[in-house]
C-alpha cells in the first residue's frame, strides 16, 4: 500500500532591508573651485598643482607630482565618468583647471566603482550650467612674450538647456631653460591651449542629456644653441662632444 504524503511547507521571512549606507573613502582630500583658484594658477593650466601640497603627494626634480610613490597609477573619473587607464598620468589632456568646480582625492578605500588604480582617484566635477549668463575673462603678461589668457563663459539657452565654455591659452618664447646665460628666445618657443566645452539638457525632472569635450593641444620648440658664451673660452664653454670644445671648435686650455 502506498504511504500517504504529507506536505511539507517551508516559510521564510526576513525584515526588510534598508537602503544602501553610501561608502566613504577611508582617506580623501577635496578643493573646490575657490580653493583652486586661490592656490593655482589656473590661466597658466597648471594642471600638476591640483595635487600638489596634498597629502600623500612628492614633487620630484621636473615638477611632476607623484602620488602615494606611484607614477601614473590614477584612475581619473570626470562627472561620474571613469576615463580610460590609457588616459592614466595626462592630467593636461584632458582636465581643463579653471572649469573645475570640485576635486575629491580618494587615497584608499576605493569604492569598487573607482577600478583598480594603485595610487589614487581623482574625482572630478566640472562647472554646472547657470540661470544667468555670466563670463570671466583673465590675462597675464611677461617678459619673453609669455602670455596667459583664459575665457570661462557659463549660461543658459532657453528653459532647459545650459553650457559651460573655456578657452586658455599659455605662450612663451623662452620655453626650455638656456643653456648657456643670456638670452635664448630664437626656436625656443612653447604653447599650450584648452578648448572645453560643456552641453547639458534636461530631458525630465530626474535624467539629464550631458555632452562634454575637451582638447588640449600643445607646442614646443627646442633651442638649437648649447654651451657658454665666449667669456668662458679660457675655461670650456661646453660645446661639442661631452662639451670638452669651445664654440669655435677648440678644446679649451685649462690648467
């Protein structure tokens, strides 16, 4: 005879789960866009000094900034956008100092969203549009023709759509250190520029339509004078091969 089957019922409860406490980073170091224009001279496009003085942060002998001992490890995220790692170490090429308008310096702990970067996360946050249009023009000059400029242009166009707009440009003709101690403007000019821009439309109350582009080319020439000027004939003016010849071909007589 067949036995007869019992059923068996299983229930399983369980309070509701609260939301998702948002993660902090275990150490961070955040500049606002006033803080960066105090401390950086953002119509030079400085962009090494965003970091520069931060905790963590070694400038070697080229000024370059290094972070946590590491070099180009850094995963750079602009408006919620993680960027490429071929990106990784060309801050310049695609940051744009003066339409900074936050930057968080995440140092450990990195929330599994920021990828796997050893040294740090720059997280970045651009200039939001305004209601009301507003521009800002600076301009600095000096000596060898060195110029600096930058135009940000912020505002809206219509009831829901809004720009942000930056040009810079920084120019010498003395871009490399002489050589030799006098004047050394002649094929020994430089250039760096920033286009940015920014387009953003509200597509509803919650979702927005973000277009965001940025180039940065630059120019250099390189000096086709070395050595010392001829008052160091006696001595060695440093020319030719391991600079042991004067200008006009000579070794020099040193005693």
């Amino acid at each position: 005879q067949d036995r007869p089957i019992k059923e068996i019922t299983i229930r399983v409860t369980a309070s509701r789960v609260s939301a998702r406490q948002a993660v902090h980073e275990s150490q961070s170091t955040v500049r606002d866009n006033a803080d960066i224009k105090r401390f950086i001279n953002t119509t030079a496009g400085d962009t090494k000094s965003l970091t520069k003085g931060q905790k963590g942060v070694a400038e070697d002998s080229a000024g370059q900034q290094h972070i946590r001992g590491e070099h180009t490890d850094i995963t750079y995220v602009v408006d919620n956008v993680p960027l490429p790692d071929t990106l990784s170490g060309r801050q310049g090429s695609v940051v744009v100092p003066s339409t900074i308008d936050s930057l968080e310096m995440l140092t450990g702990g990195f929330a599994p969203e920021f990828g796997g970067q050893t040294a740090a996360v720059l997280n970045i946050t651009t200039l939001p549009g305004a209601k009301k249009p507003s521009n800002v023009f600076t301009f600095q000059a000096g000596s060898y023709g060195t110029l600096n400029s930058d135009l940000t242009a912020i505002g809206p166009i219509g009831s829901k759509a809004s720009y942000v707009l930056d040009f810079g440009e920084t120019s010498t003709n003395n871009a490399l250190e002489p050589q030799q101690p006098d004047n050394q403007t002649a094929h020994n000019s430089g250039s760096s520029k920033s286009y940015f821009a920014k387009l953003k439309y509200a597509l509803s109350s919650v979702d927005n339509l973000t277009l965001t582009a940025s180039n940065n080319p630059d120019a250099l020439q390189i000096g086709n004078r070395t050595g010392l000027p001829s008052s160091f004939a006696g001595i060695g003016q440093g020319y030719g091969f391991l600079g042991l010849r004067n200008a006009d071909g000579t070794e020099a007589i040193t005693n």
